[in-house]
C-alpha cells in the first residue's frame, strides 16, 4: 500500500515547528492544496481534536476532508487520520494517516513526515501512482512548513 515518508532538517527550533504543525489552523499556511480550516473541535495539539480541511482542485473546485488527532506529544509528533465513512474519498481509501515527527538536530528541528493509506478494492491497482503523488504532496509540505516557521 502507499507508505510514503519524507524528512528534512529545517531552521527553527522543535517549538516554533509543533506550533505550526499540531494547530490545525495553520494548515493553509503550509500544507498544499489547503485553502482554509473549519469546525477545530477539543484545541490544538491534543489528541482526539478534530478539523475540516477545505482543499483546492486543479479544476478550482473545493473539496472537504474531516480529520481527527490520534496522537500528540508536544514538540515530538502530531498524527491525524482523515475520517472516511460517508464520504467521496470512501470508495478508495479504506484508511489515511499522516504522521508528523520532529527531532532536535544542529541545524535546527528534523522534520519527519510518513503518509499510510489502505487502498480499496480497485484502487490498490494505482499503489505506485498514489505512491508517487504522496511524495510530491510531502516535499510541498515540508518546502511549506519551512517557509512557514522561517
């Protein structure tokens, strides 16, 4: 299935990055496609808080996503996992989670991000496909979050 992670170092302390990274306002500043974040439930940077997510298509179209916190540990990790019954990205996905991980490195914080999805039915036969748009998904992530906390 598409397991993806990507880790850079970036300049900014563990505490400026799980600023950005464990609140779910943030995300439009760094994440790609994000164009806005509604409906925080529980806080920031606590487990079980829950989010919607309205992202932008290529077409220009808007699509929402609802995720919620599965682990926090502030400064260390942030993972969240998008809610899939009842919605459009059901029929392929049969789970999405996206784990964040920062460590303390000279030059500043290691940033670790790893995307796991389960594929559906059909689906799985686009693995490599999905595999590879993760990847170009996470590297804007990470030159986002750079920017973001730089």
């Amino acid at each position: 299935m598409p397991n993806v992670a990507r880790r850079r170092v970036i300049s900014a302390s563990p505490e400026s990055a799980w600023a950005v990274v464990s609140d779910p306002h943030h995300l439009p500043r760094w994440w790609p496609r994000a164009v806005r974040v509604e409906n925080v439930r529980q806080g920031s940077g606590k487990k079980r808080s829950q989010w919607t997510t309205v992202l932008s298509t290529d077409s220009g179209r808007t699509v929402r996503a609802d995720f919620r916190c599965l682990s926090s540990a502030p400064n260390e990790r942030f993972i969240w996992e998008q809610e899939l019954a009842d919605t459009p990205f059901q029929r392929i996905l049969r789970s999405s989670v996206l784990e964040i991980h920062l460590r303390s490195a000279d030059e500043g914080t290691e940033v670790e991000l790893r995307s796991r999805q389960t594929l559906r039915g059909l689906s799985r036969l686009g693995s490599p496909m999905m595999r590879r748009a993760n990847g170009r998904t996470l590297n804007e992530a990470l030159d986002g979050l750079e920017e973001a906390v730089g």
